[in-house]
C-alpha cells in the first residue's frame, strides 16, 4: 500500500513539474500579449517571429524582471534592439530621458517611449551589437546578453529581402 502511494504522489509530483514547465514556455511565448513567436533556440530561450513581407525579429524573455528583449534588422540595414517593459502607460507619450556624454564627447539622449500601452527603449547600431547590451532609463533597467543569440536568421533575410535578379 505504502509503495501505490508513493508511486501515485511521484508520478503526481512529474505531472506537476511538466505542466509547470509547459505552462512557463507558453507564458513566455506570449509575454505581454506578444502573438506569433515559436522558439528558435529553446536551450538559449531565445525566440523568433517571421510576418510575411517583415524582416524576422528575435528576442528574449525576462519574466523575473518584467520585460522581454528585441533585435531585428531595419530595411537599410541597421540592427535595431527594443527593450519591452510590462508597464502600462499612456499612448505616444515620452516618459523619461537620461542624457548622458558619450566617449566621444557628445551629449546622447535615451529615451523610454510608450508603444501599444507598453514602455519601449530603443537603439541602433550600424554593426552587430556588442556581446551585452545594458541600460537605466528613468526608473527602468536591463541587462541582455547577446553572445548566446545567434543573428544569422536576421543577416540571412536582410540580405534576401536586398536582392535584386539581373
């Protein structure tokens, strides 16, 4: 009798981890009401989203701190990054501004938008990003690292979508 119950409450156990795991891939396939992305590197937890006529995009989910990673390539080629916050805000609006001096002595401004009802801060680069991409914006902070994300899918489609038949 001891050993059916305690085979009976393992296997209990098992189904509840499963479903667990389950449910917390699925959350993060659809964080912040996302639709449309499927894993492209599970072991990594990095996902990707292709629209037909859109570049890809990949990104990563940060459930713990309430905000989930973005990296595409724009139509003239520079590689875009958003960083989503799980905060409601007001269409439109700007929220907060840091500024401050670059190495190379010019003031920058970062800026954390309100996009579709959710805080946004974007950059852009003109080469891959950097193997981590971190930021404080107002009362907001991120840290990415990128050196697990493999960029090829947004290289191989931006060099597609440029090609022209002679």
């Amino acid at each position: 009798m001891v050993f059916v119950l305690l085979t009976i409450g393992a296997g209990a156990f098992f189904s509840y981890k499963s479903m667990s795991k389950h449910a917390l891939k699925r959350e993060e396939l659809n964080f912040m009401g996302s639709k449309g992305w499927s894993w492209f590197d599970e072991k990594r937890r990095v996902q990707i989203k292709r629209v037909e006529g859109d570049l890809p995009a990949l990104r990563k989910v940060y459930v713990d701190e309430n905000y989930a990673a973005l990296l595409t390539i724009s139509d003239s080629g520079r590689y875009r990054g958003f960083v989503f916050f799980d905060e409601p805000c007001e269409e439109g609006s700007a929220i907060t501004e840091t500024k401050y001096y670059g190495a190379d002595g010019e003031q920058n401004i970062d800026v954390l938008h309100c996009i579709q009802g959710k805080l946004v801060f974007m950059k852009s680069w003109a080469t891959p990003p950097e193997t981590r991409w971190e930021g404080n914006v107002g009362d907001f902070s991120f840290s990415v690292s990128l050196e697990d994300w493999d960029l090829k899918p947004l290289q191989k489609a931006y060099y597609k979508s440029r090609a022209v038949l002679i």
